[in-house]
C-alpha cells in the first residue's frame, strides 16, 4: 500500500478515460437515422406570439 501513497494521482487519469470511453461506446450506440424518423411524427406545439406579447410595440 506503500505504493497508493506515492502514485495515487494515476488513478485520476484512468477513471477519466474510463468515463470518455463509456461515454464514446453510448455514442456509438445512437442512432440519428432513427431519431429523425421519430421526430417527423411529432406534430409541433402550436405558438401564437401574438396574445401574450409581453414585449411593448413600438
């Protein structure tokens, strides 16, 4: 355990590229193809800027 002692500022090092390459592998598993054939079935909110105009015209 001597050794933690003095190395101890590698295990930072490791356990961030730990966390980017879990983070590049869930990247990899997304699919935007997907995600746009989804999207295009999701009729917009409708907005009328119009009634609750907060902004004074000029």
């Amino acid at each position: 355990m001597e050794w933690l002692k003095e190395y101890w500022w590698i295990i930072i090092p490791l356990l961030l590229l730990g966390v980017i390459l879990n983070g590049i592998k869930d990247l990899k598993k997304l699919s935007f193809k997907e995600y746009l054939e989804k999207k295009k079935g999701i009729k917009p909110i409708p907005y009328d800027d119009d009634e609750e105009d907060d902004w004074k015209k000029k």
